[in-house]
C-alpha cells in the first residue's frame, strides 16, 4: 500500500516530526509494506457489483497489526462504566450494558493510531471524540488517523467513507480547543 494523502488537523503533523519521528515512521513502514491484493478476497453480495472482488477491511486491520504489533505497538481498552445518576426517579433500567470499553487501534509512547475503513461517522468519532477521550485518560497526546482514499473506498463495500471527503469536512468545522493534534493519512493500493 501507499501514502496517498497527508492532512494535518489542529497540528497534528508537527506535533508527531517534532515528539514521535520515529514512531511515525514505523506507521509508514507498516502502510508501504501491506500487500493490499492480498486483502482483495471479499465477494461483495451488493446489487451495484453483484460478485465482484472488494478490499475486506478486516483483512486489511489484520495487516496492520501484523505489522505494528512485534513493533511494540499495543491495543489499548479502556472500561466504561456507565453513570446512572442522570435517569429521571421514576426511571428503573433493566440492565446496563456489562463489558462496555472503548478501544484504539495502536498505543505506543503517547502517539495513538487508528485504522478505519468504516462509514463516515466512525472517522468523525475517531478525530472528534475518541482521540480527545484517550487524551483525557492520559493514554496519548496526539494521533494518526489511517483512512482510504477516494480510489480504495469505490473498491470497498459500499458505505465506506474516505479521505477527501473527511478532509472536506475537517477543514469546514475547524478546530475546537479540546482537540487533539491529528495527522490523517490517505491510503491507496
């Protein structure tokens, strides 16, 4: 795979060169030495290419790890334990949720990467929320977005969001003083 795009959100690209040179590296080493063909065995069932060969994105977070993991790279899981002092009195759950967490992709140092090859809303969540909790938490300072290009998303199932159009948004809602430096990397094969 290749770098295809470079987008810096709220810093995020100094930030990583000035604190995690090498660690960034290693996140480009990682893309340059995915076999994207290898991940094409998805047999898509939609109407629109009925039995055409797609990019399986779990296939492809398996390269990643495969990748990040011997590197020292680690998943990191955080627990949610859910408030219930906000329900109104009268209000009684069934049962909440048990096992809920939060998780990202990639933790070393304080440098978080996530891969996402999932709909739209899940970059936004990754970039506008995700990465600031793990911040909150003191797991990372800053983080690496990995999404695909326009050119890799139409070879994926529908749905699938990709850099130009999150870029667009990015640049269109500006930066919050709660957000974490981000540098989102566009992937093609």
């Amino acid at each position: 795979m290749r770098i295809a795009g470079r987008y810096s959100f709220n810093g995020g690209e100094s930030s990583i060169q000035s604190k995690y040179a090498p660690l960034l590296r290693e996140v480009e080493d990682a893309i340059t030495s995915i076999d994207a063909a290898a991940c094409k065995i998805k047999e898509s069932e939609e109407k629109t290419m009925p039995g055409q060969l797609l990019y399986a994105p779990k296939a492809l977070n398996r390269e990643f790890e495969k990748q990040l993991y011997p590197l020292g790279w680690k998943c990191v899981r955080i627990p949610c334990t859910y408030a219930t002092e906000f329900y109104e009195k009268d209000y009684k759950p069934k049962a909440l949720r048990k096992g809920a967490f939060r998780e990202m992709d990639f933790v070393k140092g304080k440098l978080g990467v996530e891969v996402q090859f999932g709909k739209y809303s899940f970059m936004v969540y990754n970039v506008a929320a995700k990465m600031t909790i793990f911040s909150n938490l003191a797991h990372i300072d800053t983080g690496i977005e990995i999404v695909p290009v326009k050119a890799l998303a139409d070879e994926m199932s529908s749905g699938v969001s990709y850099f130009e159009q999150f870029v667009w948004d990015l640049e269109k809602r500006g930066v919050s003083n709660i957000d974490v430096p981000v540098l989102i990397l566009g992937i093609d094969f």
